[in-house]
C-alpha cells in the first residue's frame, strides 16, 4: 500500500495520528482489567502468528517466546509506536500496511491470528473473518477478543445513541456490533467464544466475547 493509499483512505490524516498518540493513554484505565484476555488470545498462540490490527503492539509482551510474529496495521502512525514498542521490547516482528478485508498473504499460512478490539473498527466485518480464515492453515487458530452490543434492550439502546460520538472520536470505532455472528458464520471448523462483561469501573459494564474459532 502506498503513501497515496493511505491519504485517499483517510488513514494518514490528523485524526489517525492523535488517535495513534492518545490510544495507549486512552487504554491506559482499563488496560489492567484487559490483561486476563490478551493472555487468553496472544497469550496462547504459537508457530506462525499474524495480529491483524495490531495498534501500538499492546499484546507484544504477551506473546509466548518462539513464535514467528507478523502485524498487519492501516494507520502508519501504529505501525511506527508498534515497530518502535517491539524494538523495546528486543522483539523482532514484521508490520505490514494493509487492511484485514484484504489481507496480503498466501492461502494458509499462519498457524494462529489474533485480533483484539479490531473487528469494532474494520469497515466490514465479514470479509475481515473470511480473509482470516482463508490465511490460516487448516486447523489453524483464530484467538478474538472484542466488546460487542449488548443484548440487554436498555444497555443496547444506550450504545446505539453513545456510538456516533464514540466513533468520531476514536476514529472508527463502533459499540454496537454483534461479532459472534459473522465469526460463526465464517466457515470455521468449530467456534467456541464465552461472553462477558468487562467493567471499567462502577457503575459501567461492556459486553464483551473471547473465544477461538479453528480452521
Ligand atoms: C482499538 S485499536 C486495538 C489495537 C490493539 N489490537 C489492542 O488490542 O490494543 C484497533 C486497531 O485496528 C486497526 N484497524 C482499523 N481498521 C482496520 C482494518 N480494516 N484492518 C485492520 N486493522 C484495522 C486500527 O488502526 C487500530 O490500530
């Protein structure tokens, strides 16, 4: 992807770049909270990973040592807080531009993927689990972790009249979606995900799932 890719995008504009400099800052609350899930998704991957979405590399330290780590990042100003967190860290990872609907890798050739609080953002949900199920090996592991809508009506209803102010000013991140059903409709082997909900401080819960779908 080129320079021009990502200005016609969007993804290389103001908005990209104080999201990319705030995100860890704007984690920071909660991230203690969240640690339980990157240990249940980097935390267990192994051989060849692929991170779609990676963000500034939040699961980098989580990852178990020996496996062969590739990011794939639309905002450049991600990719350089990962690349530099991963350089910290004695890491050595490949980043990739690219966005998970198109993912630039051959059939089948990873043997774990891992998103955490990606698919809220990414334009299209389904062609991002597909593209994700076709990189991975046959049984292959996808390990998600990701806040979703709640099926709570009045919890729900609040997320749908927050989600346009919470979208601008995360630059694209949505609380209403649902997930679960475009990961169990994907064409992966067997999907197991548990639901819960994530407080971030009383009287404030999310609903959010964690799981692993084979491929
Ligand atoms: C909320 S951040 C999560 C970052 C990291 N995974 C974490 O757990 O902290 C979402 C990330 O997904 C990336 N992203 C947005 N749309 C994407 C897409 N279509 N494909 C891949 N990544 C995308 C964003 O640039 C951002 O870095």
């Amino acid at each position: 992807m080129t320079q021009h890719d990502y200005e016609r995008l969007g993804y290389n504009g103001l908005s990209k770049r104080l999201f990319a400099a705030g995100y860890d800052l704007l984690n920071a609350g909660v991230e203690n909270r969240v640690i339980p899930y990157r240990r249940l998704t980097a935390g267990l991957a192994d051989g060849r990973v692929l991170e779609v979405g990676g963000g500034t590399g939040a699961n980098l330290k989580f990852y178990p040592p020996g496996v062969d780590l590739t990011f794939v990042e639309p905002n450049p100003h991600m990719a350089h807080r990962l690349q530099r967190n991963a350089r910290q860290l004695g890491m050595s990872v490949n980043v990739s531009p690219g966005f998970g609907e198109d993912l630039p890798f051959d059939d089948a050739s990873f043997d774990t993927a891992v998103t955490t609080l990606v698919l809220c953002m990414v334009s299209d949900v389904e062609r991002v689990v597909t593209e994700i199920r076709r990189v991975l090996k046959p049984g292959g592991r996808f390990l998600f972790y990701e806040h979703v809508v709640s099926s709570h009506s009045k919890i729900k209803a609040w997320q749908g009249l927050l989600n346009p102010f919470w979208k601008f000013a995360t630059t694209g991140c949505n609380l209403n979606r649902d997930l679960s059903g475009e990961i169990e409709l994907a064409g992966f082997s067997n999907v197991e995900l548990r639901r819960f909900s994530l407080s971030v401080g009383l009287p404030i819960t999310i609903p959010n799932i964690v799981g692993v779908a084979i491929a």
